[in-house]
C-alpha cells in the first residue's frame, strides 16, 4: 500500500475505507483479518441486493416479500431475516455479535445451495476481538449509504476487490500468490477483448481475470450474458474467495474446487475456451509431475518433473478453442530456459505457430515479489476473420522501463502505459478500423518488433523480447561528445578520489584494532 500521509489527499473512498478498516485489525495477522472483512463486505452486499428486491416486492400489493421464490426469479440470494444488516447492525455493540454474524453465515449458506460451504463462519471465536468487529460492521455500513440502490453492486465489488489487493499488500508474498495486480490483468484483458464466448481461468484464485473480463466487456458496450465464465481453484480458501467475488460482482460464474488441481483433476476436461486469462504459481516444482508422465496435453514434449512451468501453458493450449486466444504470465527466464527438455517443448511452440506475442513487464509489479515477469500470448489460428493473417510472425514487445513507483517497491502500470502496450499489439494485429482506432505499426527500437518465424529460429528459439527489439535510440541533446566525455570524466575521477579516501579509512581502522 501507498503511504498514508504522502497518498492521502488522492485516496479513493476504496482506499480510505481500507485503511480504516486495517486500523481495527490491530495485532490481528492481515491473512485471517481478511475473510473477517471480506466476509463482512459480502454479507453487506447480499443483504442490500435483497433489499432492493424486499423494497419492490412490498409496495405490489400481490406479491409476498418474504417468499425466497420471489427472490430466485430476480436472481437475487435469500435473506433471512436474523441474517439481514440491519439487524446485525443493530447488534453490532453485543458482546453476542461474533455468534450471529455465524449464524447469519450459516442460515444464508442453508436457503442458498450455491453458497453452501463458501461463506466464513468462525466469528464467534475467542481470538476476534468482539469491540473490533462491532466498530468494522459499522464501518461498512457506511458503504454506499448515499447512493442509489442500484450503484450498490458496483460500490460493494470495487470495496471487494480494493481489500483484496490491500489485504495481499499487507500479506506480502503470500497474498500476492492469490492476487494478480490489476494492471496485469487489464493487459491481458485489453489485449485478448473477451467480448463474446468462453472465458477460462485452470487457477483463478480470487477470481480478478473474470472482473476485469466482465469490466472490459461493459466498457466497451457488451452485455453480460455474451460471455460465460469457467475456472478452477485447488486452494479451498482462496476458491471461496472467488465465489464470494462473484457474487458480489453479479457474475454467473462455473468455478470448480477440488484440492488435487487443474493438472491431476481437470475438472472441465472437454472445455475448449475462446478465451483464457491465467497467471499461473511461478515455478512450481511440486506439482506432481511424475505421476503425469504421459498425458493427451503434452502434445508438445513432457514438461519437466521438477517446475509447472511449461505443464501450464500445455495445459492452457490444450483447452483452446479452434479459434481460441490466451494470455499467461510467466516468471522471466521461461521463454528461454532450455533445461529439462524445455526448449523442445517451445520450439514446437513456434513452429507450431502458436505464439502471437510476447510482452516482457517491468520487475516490482506483484505484491511483496521483485522477479519480473513476461506475458505469453497464444493463438490457435493466426488467420481469423476481422483481423490481418499473421502466420509466421510474432510480436515483440519489451515494457520493462514503463511503469510507476507508488511506493518504495511496488510498481503499477499506468493507464498510458497499458495503451501503449495493447495499442502497438492490436495496430500490428490488423484488422477492420485497426489503424484508425490504433494507429499504423511500427517497429520501434527499444520497445517493439514483429520478427518472423526464421528470425526467432536464428536466436535458437529464445523467445526473450530483449533480444529482438534492439537498443532504444537515443535523441540527440546537441551537446558536442568531447563536452558529455568531460563530465563523465570528471564524474569518474570523483568516484575514484571518494574510493581511495574510504579505502584508507578503513586500513587506518583496522591497523587501530
């Protein structure tokens, strides 16, 4: 998180709420504070999304407001009445609050199947705090109190969605392991344009590449019901997460839970996907790899045993669709690692014709994780109507020098440099109106080039963008070179002056010793 007092005049209510909310935590450790106020901020969007409903159902004389079939035909969760805010609210100073949040929890799972084992109920424990928790139900119940009832939804998800990426600030590594920063994710979701099909996430986590997709989508006046969401999560906490993302959000999505994984329980086995957004765990060495020796997705060589790297993106290719597009991110170093049989299995990439672009990202992008990371996107058929036939070429772009500090080590993408970045990909992509709306490519020393298939076979296959867009040129500042060679000159002689005097300060102090 930004520091509070230099980002406090420009903080979104999201984020003041958040730092209101992560006083009250006090020694509470972030990961278990966060289902505290994740689970909260859930139980206040469902209990306003049926209000509105309640609201509608009472002023029509026919109709009965507490009958939960009423609220089925409006695809809005039941409510009872011991699990409604209000009445929560009302208790909120109880030193009995812990126990009927729980219960709360426990009778909406109980009217809801599709709820059922997904909300937290371990508010009645010894260890929370009761004070703490009164004080956070009145905080979010501050949430959209002047807003009209249907901003409620959009309100709830950006609070939702800004504590996931604040709780996985204040977790670091770990949380980072379940949060893909938001501008990662509108990337890939501004370079894929999931506008109507199947959309696909083999490790979804909390669920943000279908929030983004759903985000793209009504930006650019679709309609939600165009695309259909599927994924899979072998953390049960984390899948719970997603599932209370989704509710949050109004999205109908398919997620799937077991704890063996995408890769030894493929719980969509015949899905073949238009779209697939995926930040797959970096490096993985216990995945389990040598019980999956031999499977109908490694089409293109056995990944190794000992990182899931390469088993992740076979897996991806795998559930393509014929005309299907992917975007993955991979830790820097897997487009050119060529250990244990890696560099077979990507050269069949390439000359398969698979790989549409590369994006190589700036390092300090994750929560509490420096390594940099570059995108890999796929295309099953580079030769689709509405675009430009790209068979035998790839693009490159290198973005490592883009981005902003928002704190002393983390880096966003900014909304120019996500439309630098998506703009030079769809102008080189082609198509109807591409110029016009994303001006004519280029390549551009430093930052892009579109290389053939021969070029990336004369660099043994490596698919790192360095080594293709070249050098950045640099501008011509009119100073004469003796002149710039001076002041480096006089800049060394310095460095070399301050070495030697520090040099003699420490012999002098260990002769002294």
């Amino acid at each position: 998180m930004a520091d509070a007092n230099a980002q406090s005049a420009n903080l979104g209510f999201e984020a003041k709420l958040f730092l209101a909310a992560d006083k009250l935590r006090g020694s509470m450790d972030a990961s278990e504070y966060k289902h505290v106020a994740l689970g909260l901020v859930f139980l206040k969007y469902i209990s306003d999304a049926f209000n509105t409903i309640f609201e509608k159902l009472q002023a029509d004389e026919l109709a009965d407001e507490e009958d939960s079939e009423e609220y089925l035909a409006e695809r809005t969760f039941w409510v009872p009445k011991e699990a409604r805010w209000a009445y929560l609210q009302a208790n909120a100073k109880q030193p009995t609050i812990g126990k009927l949040v729980d219960d709360a929890m426990l009778a909406i799972e109980k009217s809801n199947t599709s709820l059922k084992g997904v909300l937290p109920t371990n508010y009645a424990r010894e260890a929370l705090n009761k004070t703490m928790l009164g004080e956070l139900i009145d905080l979010i119940s501050t949430i959209g109190m002047n807003e009209e009832s249907d901003k409620y939804k959009d309100i709830l998800g950006r609070v939702y969605e800004y504590f996931l990426g604040g709780f996985a600030g204040a977790e670091g590594k770990r949380g980072g392991e379940y949060f893909t920063p938001r501008s990662i994710v509108r990337v890939l979701t501004e370079m894929l344009e999931p506008y109507k099909g199947r959309v696909y996430d083999p490790c979804c986590g909390s669920g943000g590449m279908f929030v983004q997709s759903e985000k793209f989508l009504l930006e650019h006046g679709g309609r939600i019901g165009d695309i259909a969401v599927y994924g899979q999560e072998s953390n049960n906490t984390t899948w719970r997460l997603a599932k209370m993302n989704m509710a949050v959000r109004g999205i109908d999505a398919d997620i799937k839970w077991n704890n063996e994984g995408s890769f030894h329980k493929d719980e969509l086995p015949d899905l073949k996907a238009d779209f697939i957004l995926a930040n797959p765990p970096f490096n993985d060495s216990d995945w389990g790899g040598n019980r999956l020796l031999e499977d109908v997705r490694w089409k293109y060589g056995p990944p190794p045993v000992g990182n899931a790297n390469y088993a992740w993106l076979q897996h991806i290719i795998h559930h393509l669709a014929p005309n299907g597009t992917a975007g993955v991110v991979m830790p820097n170093g897997a487009e050119g690692s060529n250990k244990s049989g890696e560099d077979r299995i990507r050269q069949s990439f390439i000359d398969s014709d698979l790989v549409d672009c590369m994006v190589a990202l700036p390092s300090n992008l994750f929560y509490g994780v420096q390594i940099p990371c570059c995108l890999w996107f796929f295309a099953k058929n580079k030769n689709t109507e509405g675009f430009r036939n790209r068979k035998s070429e790839v693009l490159f772009i290198d973005a490592r020098k883009l981005g902003t500090l928002v704190d002393r080590v983390r880096r966003e993408l900014s909304a120019e440099d996500i439309a630098q970045i998506t703009n030079t990909y769809h102008a080189w992509r082609g198509g109807e109106h591409a110029i016009e709306r994303h001006g004519e490519y280029e390549d551009e020393s430093g930052f892009c080039y579109s290389a053939s298939l021969e070029d990336i076979k004369t660099n043994d296959y490596i698919l790192t963008p360095g080594r293709f867009v070249g050098a950045e040129e640099e501008l011509d500042d009119g100073v004469p070179f003796e002149e710039k060679f001076a002041i480096l000159k006089e800049k060394l002689e310095k460095q070399f002056s301050e070495g030697e005097r520090l040099q003699q300060l420490i012999e002098a102090k260990l002769e002294f010793n």
